[in-house]
C-alpha cells in the first residue's frame, strides 16, 4: 500500500522553460502566408514611386526587380501552396485575385470620364511619364500613351491584388479604408508633391483622385461579393455577359485615352504650338551695342531677346517655348556706312522642361522666360574714330531658328533694324 501511495501522489509538472516565441511565430507566419506575396505584386508599384516620382534611381533599372519578382511569383505560389495546410491562405485563390482586379484597376480611370467633360480632369497625362520613363519615346505619342496606359493598369492591378492579399476579409468597410483613404492619400501626396511639375494642385483635383478611389475601391468589393452570391447560379450566356462587361471596363480607359488624344489633344496642342511660333515680337533687340575692344579689329556685341517664351499646354502645365539650330547675321552702319558685321550661332536655348522636380520647376522657369541670343560683331578699327559724343548706329540682323513647342517643330526667320546709341565701353 505503501507503494501504491507513493506512486499515486500528484507530482508537480515541470514548467517549460523555452521562450514561446508567440510574436515573433506570429510574424513569421504573416511573412510567409501574406507578406512575402504581397510583396512580390506590390514591385510595379515600387518601380513607379522609385522612378518617376522619388527618382531613386532610372524607372528602367528598377523595372528589373519586378520582372524578376513575376519570375519568381509562380515558384513561390508553388511552393506555399504544397506546404500549406491553410485553405484561406492567398496563395490558394490568387489566380481569382489576379482576375478580380482587373476591371476595379480600369475603374479607376472610367469613373473619370465624366470629370473630364464636367470639370475637365485628364486621366491620362501621366501615362506619357510612364511611357517616356520606360521608352525612352517622345512626349505626346501615340505609342508612348499605349505603353503608359498599359503600366498605370499594371499599377491599378497590384493595388488591388495587393488589397486581396493582405486582408482576410474583403469586406467593404476594409476597402473603403485601404484604397479610398490610403492608397488615395498616398496617391495625392506623391503626385502632388512629385510629379505635376508646372501644374498646381487645387482641392478640386485631390476630390477628383478620391472619387476615382472610391469607385475603385466599390469595385473591388463588388467582385468577390457578385462571384460568392451570383456566380455560380448564371447561366453560359450570362456568364459570357458578366464576362464582356468586365472586359469592356478594362480597355475602355485607354480607347477613349487614345480616341481623345487624337480627336482633341493633338489638335489643341497644335493650335497653341502655332500661337507661340506666331507670337508678335517673340525675337527683338534688347538693350544697344556695345563697343568691346580696338586693336588690329574693332569689335562689340549686342543681344537678341528670345521671348516670351512660357505658355500653357493642352492640360495646362506650364512650359516653355524651346528653340534650337539659332543662326543669327547682321550688320552695324552709321549713316549708310557698314561699320562691322555681326554673326552668332547656338545649339539649344536653356530649357527647364526637363525638370522631373516640382519644387526645382518655378524658379528655372522664371530664370527662361526671357533668354538673350549673344551676338559679336567684327569691323575696322579706323571706323570707331566717328563714334563720338552720343552716336547712333543701325542694327540689321536676321536670325533662323527652329522653334520647339508642346508637339511641333517649325523653323522660322525673324529680322529687324533698328537705329539706337552705341556703348562705348571698350
């Protein structure tokens, strides 16, 4: 009994003295489950924000890191999808995501069609960034707003795979604060603060990028909720509809982009390109000449003024006029008399156009809006003996240039004389 009693006394179970590790486990299994996946479809997006907007470093070098994450993609859904015992894990229904966000992707920018006629929103002007970064080709083309469409659809599909992924239920209050509150204020931030170099930002274009994430966002609700409740109940024909529909909203955006740009945009660019390349006095004598030096030749110098030369394009951003190929002759005579004769030449007048910085864009345009044409003049010596007192000299001068707008190019000749004083410096 003794022995019985001693081996039915409770004993004291040993406690476990190994770390749980319950948050970092819990980490690791979101890394694995969701993180990882997010991830990998979320590179479109952080090639645009590195490259166009951030300009950490060019958009077709950190295009790389997203082929290779594609690449990748399927070997890592494999993979999790033999060790997963998981069945709401992403990795089981991702080829319905990739699916379900293709029309909420193209509704981001058919829900701004309207805009466009009503408070003139226009949806597509990015695309031509994206298209030029990636490219390489000419602002305003056809081709390069195909190719800039194509990847802002690229970027509305990640966000909304992205959305999938991350939550576990696509309910719509989750959507709603995901996409309509923080993609949209990521999204007015960052182009706002980084890419509308020349544009100004009013409250009205912010309401405009919410109410494309808004429909945005109820569209990627409606899709899981219309698969779930209706899909399996419709018939092939219906199907086939629901199936023309999606499709229909998918390429909408860049058809009625493309039908624009040709119908419209060209046209409207053309025009102001025309106005500038016509506006009166665009080339004039500014200030008089100047006598430099006397030695073997007398030589002075006098400037062009090139200008007005900012203006409003088609979306109205600002830019400015470009000019380059400048030739520029003339003469210098006092009382019908050559005194010197005048030439310069210039490759390409400063342009602040390039600038991809918004902050960077006021001041340099500022700094063009005027740009003076240095022209030198070459004569004998023994004329400057008449320049005395107060002279006067008349100033011929013809110059060719070829002028750059918004999508043409013209070359055109300007000439003018004029009788002013001469500077006698040297």
């Amino acid at each position: 009994m003794a022995v019985i009693a001693e081996h039915s006394a409770p004993t004291t179970p040993v406690p476990n003295l190994r770390p749980s590790g319950g948050v970092t486990d819990g980490i690791r299994e979101w890394l694995l489950k969701r993180g990882i996946l997010w991830g990998m479809t979320q590179t479109p997006l952080l090639a645009i924000l590195g490259g166009v907007f951030f300009h950490i470093g060019s958009y077709r070098f950190l295009v790389l890191p997203m082929l290779v994450s594609f690449i990748a993609l399927p070997v890592w859904v494999a993979y999790r999808k033999k060790v997963s015992t998981d069945p709401d894990e992403p990795v089981h229904h991702l080829h319905k995501y990739a699916l379900w966000a293709l029309a909420p992707a193209a509704m981001f920018s058919v829900s701004r069609i309207p805009l466009h006629y009503m408070i003139g929103i226009i949806y597509w002007h990015p695309w031509y960034d994206f298209g030029t970064a990636l490219t390489g080709t000419a602002l305003g083309g056809q081709d390069t707003l195909a190719v800039g469409g194509l990847l802002n659809a690229i970027q509305g599909w990640s966000i909304g795979v992205g959305f999938y992924i991350l939550f576990k239920r696509h309910s719509l209050i989750n959507v709603l604060l995901y996409v309509a509150v923080w993609v949209s204020a990521l999204y007015s931030y960052t182009f706002g603060a980084y890419s509308r170099v020349g544009l100004k930002s009013p409250p009205i274009w912010h309401a405009s990028m919410a109410w494309a994430h808004w429909w945005m966002a109820l569209t990627l609700w409606f899709i899981p909720v219309f698969y779930a409740r209706r899909w399996a109940r419709l018939r092939t024909g219906q199907r086939a509809t629901a199936v023309a529909i999606g499709a229909l909203i998918l390429v909408i955006p860049s058809i009625f982009a493309q039908w624009r740009a040709v119908t419209w945009e060209f046209p409207k660019q053309t025009a102001i390109d025309q106005g500038l390349f016509n506006r009166p006095n665009l080339v004039s004598l500014t200030g008089t000449p100047t006598l430099r030096s006397t030695g073997t030749d007398a030589q002075y110098s006098f400037a062009l003024r090139l200008g007005p030369r900012d203006y409003n394009n088609w979306f109205k951003q600002v830019r400015t006029l470009d000019a380059k190929d400048i030739d520029v002759t003339g003469t210098l005579s006092q009382n019908g008399t050559t005194i010197a004769w005048c030439d310069a030449s210039m490759g390409s007048v400063p342009s602040p156009n390039g600038i991809v910085r918004p902050l960077s864009f006021p001041a340099a345009l500022q700094s063009t809006k005027f740009t003076d044409i240095p022209v030198t003049c070459r004569g004998p010596a023994p004329a400057t003996q008449t320049l005395q007192g107060n002279p006067q000299v008349t100033v011929a001068w013809h110059a060719q240039m070829t002028l750059i707008g918004g999508r043409e190019q013209q070359t055109k000749e300007f000439t003018g004389t004029q009788t002013v004083p001469v500077s006698l410096s040297g």
